[in-house]
C-alpha cells in the first residue's frame, strides 16, 4: 500500500506542476518531494505516533490479572494512518487537482465547493481511523475519535463566511 501511495502521490504532484504550477525539472522534484516526504510520512509520522501514544494510554482497557497486555503496536496505527491517506488523497490531490480553476475563483459557489471537498477529505481521513482503532476488542470509547469531525464541521461552517480553503492551500504549495 505504501508503494502505491507514494507512486500516486508522485504522478499528482507531477500533474499538479506540470498543469497549473509551470515549474521546472527542480520545482517539480522538490514539490514532490513535498508530497511524498512531509504529506504523506511526515504527517503520517505525527499523526500515527500521536494516536498511538493517546490509543495506548487512554483508550485500552484496564488489564487484568490474568490476561495479556495488548497495546497497539505502532505499525498498525501508520498502517491506519495510510488507509485513512488514500480517499483523502483522492479527494484533495486528485479531485481538487481536476477542481482547480472552479475553486479557486472568487464566488460563494466555487467557495463552498472547495471548501465542502476539505471538510470531506478529514471527515473520512477521521472516519477511517476511528475504523481502524475501533476493529481492536481491547480498546474502549475509540469514538472519541470521531471528536475532530466536530471540529471540522465548525471550521468548515465559519469559512462559509468568505475563507476559501482551497485558494488559500494552493497558494502555500504552489503560489497560485
């Protein structure tokens, strides 16, 4: 799964220069090195340990006496962590890649549109990692990982205000 992450994310990044970033071989090279290195492992790798940590400390049940101590195990929680990447990937690198012109326009529609496919992206990263921590029996309230989404949801209906994620995003990436 990783090897085929890592090789979409480097045919989008790719895409994504060739199509609206007009970079050369090196600016091309470096944004995907962004996208395979800091997106994908480097927030993997913070996000992975940091749910791990927080799923071992506070969300296992209490040992007994007379059974093993089970504790996830940190390979399991960036396998989560890459389930979890790939609809989000599909939505923000390969349908905002498609989206583009329409999002980062400056109306209420293109704004809602752009802004609806993020709140999507990290409700289902959300939901799928909530899926793989509660498919363990030894941990308990796993739904307090679905916290975020609240959040989410919040955020996303204040910048309904006039924030446009989206032009925002690719603008940080790509000075667009």
């Amino acid at each position: 799964m990783l090897l085929l992450i890592t090789l979409s994310l480097v045919i989008s990044a790719v895409l994504w220069s060739v199509m609206y970033a007009h970079y050369g071989f090196s600016r091309t090279l470096a944004t995907v090195c962004s996208f395979v290195l800091v997106h994908f492992f480097g927030i993997g790798l913070l996000v992975s340990t940091t749910l791990w940590a927080l799923s071992n400390r506070f969300l296992r049940h209490a040992t007994h006496v007379h059974a093993t101590d089970q504790k996830v195990e940190w390979p399991y929680a960036f396998d989560i962590h890459a389930n979890s990447f790939f609809p989000f990937f599909l939505q923000l690198y390969v349908a905002q890649l498609l989206l583009a012109p329409v999002v980062t326009r400056s109306n209420w529609v293109c704004l809602w549109v752009g802004n609806t496919l993020y709140l999507s992206a990290f409700t289902q990263y959300a939901y799928v990692t909530y899926l793989g921590y509660n498919a363990l029996p030894f941990l308990i309230r796993s739904e307090l990982l679905l916290f975020p989404v609240a959040i989410f949801a919040a955020f996303y209906i204040v910048s309904l205000l006039g924030f446009n994620i989206s032009h925002v995003v690719l603008e940080g990436l790509f000075g667009r």
